[in-house]
C-alpha cells in the first residue's frame, strides 16, 4: 500500500486537516494545484512536481476549492531549499502552533526556479485570458533577475540585488499584536505573527528596531526609507481611541533623524508628528517628492528598470521624441512624467494624470519647472474626453486592478500610434491586453521583471500597438 492510500483521511471540508497530495502546476496568486478526490486544493510553500502533507485551511464543503498550507515534504523538488525567514517558513510556523506570515511564500524555492515559475504564470494567464499563443518580440520567455542581464535589445539592466533577492524593499506596512507587538498578518488571516526582523526590507528599515518599540495604540505602521539614504518615514495608523499623547510617546522612541507622522489609512490624511510628511525619491537623474503613504515602487531598483524598459519601447519604436505628444496616465507623483518632459522638451507636451488627489499635488511639486508638462487630478477616462489630442503615445501604469474595459476602450478611442503599460499583476494585465486585442491592438514587445523576489509577485512592462 503506498503512502497516500495509506495516511489519507476522509475529507470533510474542516480546517485543521492533513492530508498528502501530489503538486501539480503553479497557478497565480502564490500557489500550486493539487487534486484529492476530485476536489481542487490550491497549496501555498509547495512546488510543481513534490509530494507533500499539508494542512488545510481554508475548507468548505459547499466551495469550489480548498486551501492548505505544506507541514511536511514527503518527496522534495530539488529546487527546495531551506526557507530563509522563519516565521514566513511553513514548516516551521505550524510545528510551532501557528500559520506563517504572508509576504515570502516563495521563500523555500531558489531564486532561478522563482522566476521560471513566474515565467509560466505569465505566459498561462496570458493565453487563457487574451489569446496570445506566440511570444511577441524581445520576449525570451524568461522573467529578469535583478542584476541580470537585459534581453538583446533591451534597455539598462537592473542593479545588482546581492544575488540573494534580500534586502529590497525601501516600503513595508507592519501590523500590531494586541500587546502591541511589530508584527505580520498570516495569509487570508486577521492573526498577527510577531516579528523581530524583516530579510526583505533594506538596512533602514531593519535598523529603526521597530519590533522593540511598545506600539500599544497602533493598528498600523507603514514604513518608507528611501534608497538614496535620505530621511525615511514612519506611518503610524491610531487604532481607535489612541490620544495624541501616546503617539508622540512612540515618536519619541524612534531615532531623531526619522519623520514620524500619524495616518488615516481609510482617508490617506496625514497628520505630522515629527519633521517631514514626505520622502525625497531618486530616479533617472530626477528628484521626487512622495507624500506620506502615496504609491512609489518599492524595490529599490524597481524605478529605473521600467523607466528603461518603458523608454526603450517606444523610442526605439519613434514613438517617442522631440515635439511628441504622449500621456502619462495613472501618473502617481510623476516618475514616468519627468522622463517623458526630457525626451519630448520644450517643444512638445505631457499630460500627466492621477486620480489620488494627494499624490497629484507630488506631482505638481516635482514637475513645476516643466512646462510642457500639464498635471491633472482625475479618472483617467473623464480627462482624456475633456482633453483630447493627437498622442503619439501613452504610458499606463493602473494599480493592481488593472485599467479595465471601459478605459482600455477610452485608450484606443483617443488614437494613440503605442500605449507602454506596465503593471504590477499578470492577471489584470493579461485581462486588459485582451481587451486591446479585441480592439484591434496587438502586444508588440513584452519584458518582465522579478522586483518582488521570494513572492509571487512580478512586475510587467508592455507594448501595445494598433494592429496592421
């Protein structure tokens, strides 16, 4: 009798029970494919082709799948190795009681196979959801490593990350214990991990020692430290009823050269506590001002790699030049803006449009001394009806819900000659471009990059032209 005849329990959807499975393939949003019984069971911290045992915990009877988390490896993938944070380790986090944080959960799989994975989640999505079966030019069918070589006739490369994936993040958002405690919260959980170190945060966020701090009064706490080295900012989010007194008390125990500020993470107001309500970004030989919890990549080296991916596109397709006129949409505090103004000068001009009336306000700051640039806070399909223009491109960089088809439709009602759409998410992403292909649009060059390493997350950048 083999082992999964033997130890196999009868299921009945309850959360807590073990059971081995064979693991198929990866699938989006962290996970692999397993099958038991005819029932679907999506398993985080496994890799295509083990055996493992795992434990259930997400199970219904009446859902049309199930989830668990790996407790053991019967027959290990020779990609596996020892995970290197553990309290995101699902071996180790369930021999001691409990689920691991979320945030690492490709952390047991070497970096190349990470990448392959991601590779084959990317170009699955793509097929299913927007019918490209062939791979458009300059996509070598592989995801980037940071420090890696760049495709034959792509842009810069991206910095060097060490060669580990560690110590990339210059943004993390922290939960709170009820003992007040830094800590994370475990997958599709309200349980909060206690933590004492974060592997994936750059050295100033790991040196503010947060975890030593009694954080009583706070719900949140949201970190940016910017890769230049200048002055970071921490984001305190009051739970309720948290007086103005207990906050300056926690201020008080962080260094003296970090900007403390308390936030409302529902309205984005930000109320100052100590020094600045900003951090001063760097990239592509531009400063930027960013506002308290307003959007920034958060791999150090994430800004370069897509402005110089998103660049190379559509200049090496003339799409961009002096006297164009493109569109920076979804601009955020006006990264891919300022690039823009460079290439098209004096001569030609930038709609720059954000929704986040915050964030736009970032953007006016850093580009006031641009002016063919025009800043406008908006929904990107109201202000390109209100302001219509002959653009020789656009640049589309929505949040992780993708632009959807009432935008993409407005995109290609304006007429532009190339849209540049980077993204963050393979499945909206992938959505989206089949709504451009439907359209009559065509995904003319693809890169990807892995700026999220020891995560499932990857990071996309595109060309969508009109199809001859």
């Amino acid at each position: 009798m083999n082992a999964k005849t033997q130890t196999q329990p009868a299921l009945t959807g309850e959360a807590g029970t073990e059971v081995v499975l064979d693991v198929g393939p990866v699938a989006h949003g962290g996970h692999c494919v397993a099958r038991h019984e005819g029932r679907v069971i999506f398993v985080r911290h496994a890799i295509p082709g083990e055996k493992v045992r795992v434990r259930l915990t997400d199970a219904d009877d009446k859902a049309k799948f199930w989830r668990a988390d790996v407790v053991e490896v019967i027959e290990a993938s020779p990609d596996r190795v020892d995970h290197f944070w553990h309290p995101a380790d699902s071996l180790r986090a369930w021999r001691h009681g409990h689920p691991p944080v979320g945030g690492a959960e490709f952390g047991h799989i070497t970096l190349a196979r990470q990448r392959s994975l991601k590779a084959d989640v990317l170009m699955e999505q793509l097929n299913r959801l927007a019918g490209v079966g062939e791979l458009p030019a300059g996509w070598t069918g592989t995801v980037e490593a940071a420090g890696g070589s760049p495709s034959p006739d792509a842009g810069a490369a991206v910095t060097d990350d060490g060669g580990d994936g560690l110590r990339w993040r210059t943004r993390a958002s922290f939960s709170v214990t009820p003992a007040g405690k830094l800590g994370m919260h475990a997958h599709r959980s309200g349980q909060i991990i206690p933590i004492h170190e974060m592997p994936l945060a750059i050295d100033a966020i790991n040196s503010l020692r947060l975890w030593d701090i009694d954080l009583q009064g706070v719900g949140r706490v949201e970190v940016a430290a910017p890769a230049n080295g200048s002055r970071p900012l921490v984001l305190l989010a009051p739970a309720e009823g948290t007086k103005p007194k207990r906050l300056g008390a926690i201020a008080a125990n962080l260094p003296a050269d970090v900007s403390v500020a308390a936030f409302d993470p529902t309205t984005e107001e930000v109320q100052q506590l100590r020094g600045r309500l900003w951090v001063q970004e760097s990239a592509a030989g531009h400063e930027y001002r960013v506002t308290g919890a307003g959007f920034w990549q958060i791999h150090r080296d994430a800004p370069g790699a897509l402005v110089g991916a998103v660049t190379e596109f559509l200049q090496g397709g003339g799409f961009l030049h002096p006297g164009a006129v493109v569109a920076d949409l979804y601009a955020g505090a006006g990264l891919f803006t300022a690039v823009l103004a460079d290439a098209v000068g004096e001569t030609g001009s930038v709609l720059s449009v954000e929704g986040a009336p915050g964030t736009s306000r970032d953007a006016r700051k850093n580009l006031h001394a641009a002016p063919q640039v025009e800043i406008v806070q908006g929904r990107v399909e109201r202000v390109l009806r209100q302001k219509p223009r002959d653009f020789d491109a656009l640049i589309l960089d929505p949040p992780r819900a993708g632009a959807g088809k009432a935008v993409v439709n407005q995109l290609v009602a304006a007429g532009p000659r190339a849209i540049a759409y980077v993204s963050c998410d393979p499945a909206s992403f992938a959505r989206d471009v089949g709504y451009f292909r439907q359209a009559g649009w065509e995904l003319a060059r693809l890169r990807a990059f892995d700026l999220y390493p020891h995560t499932h997350h990857m990071e996309t950048a595109a060309l969508l032209t009109p199809r001859p």
